[in-house]
C-alpha cells in the first residue's frame, strides 16, 4: 500500500490562487460590461438617426399630399400607406406602434356566494 503525504496549502498560495480566479473573473465581467455599454451607445446613435429619418419621411409625404394622393404614393413606391405615415410613438425607439383592435371579450360568469356557516351548525366531535 503507498501512502501519499498529503501537502497542505499555506495562506500566501491559498490568496495567490483567489487572486488569479478573481482576476480571470473581473477581466471577463470587465469585458462583458464595456461590450453592453459599447452596443447600447450604438443603439443610442441608430435610434437618433432613425429619428430623424422618420421625420424626413413623414415631411416628404406631406410635401407630396399636394401633387399625390397617399393611395398613389403607395402604389408608386410599392409601399403600403400605413408604413408611409406611420410615426413612432415616443420611447418605442423609433419604431412605429400598430394599434390593435379591441378584442370583444364576454363578460365574466359571476360565482355564487355561499355564506359561512353559522357556528351553531358546527358538529364537534371528540371522537378523536
């Protein structure tokens, strides 16, 4: 049978180790965060400039309403007239919101109520 001596670890490599993993860690977290931020900054930019085109967009076909109809822009351009005058809605990031049409929903079946039993109607038993 071998017999291995086991060799403990002092508190200097033990921290040194800590240290390594923590500066692994810390690295890919710092990485990952300046990439987010990195892709949100664009994101700002692209939401700025899609602003901007929107706007572009929406002046041209009101400038057009005066020598077209929206019916012959569309069917000129190939592009459907809701997208024509579509216009975002604030913090939607520049992207038009289609309004949905109410759904008609029933109303609700209302559950009977049974009221409480009065504590005279309570059987105890001891039988226990």
């Amino acid at each position: 049978m071998v017999c291995r001596e086991v060799r403990m670890v002092n508190e200097d490599e033990i921290r040194a180790r800590v240290e390594a993993a923590d500066r692994e860690r810390n690295q890919a977290r710092a990485d990952a965060a300046a990439w987010i931020a990195a892709e949100v900054e664009k994101r700002s930019k692209l939401r700025a400039e899609l602003a901007e085109l929107e706007a572009a967009i929406a002046a041209a076909v009101a400038e057009s309403a005066s020598i077209m109809t929206l019916a012959e822009l569309s069917a000129f351009t190939g592009v459907a007239a809701s997208e024509l005058v579509s216009t975002p809605e604030p913090g939607s990031g520049g992207r038009a919101v289609r309004q949905t049409r109410a759904k008609k929903v029933a109303p609700r079946k209302r559950r009977s109520i049974v009221p409480p039993a009065s504590p005279d109607s309570v059987a105890i038993s001891s039988d226990f």
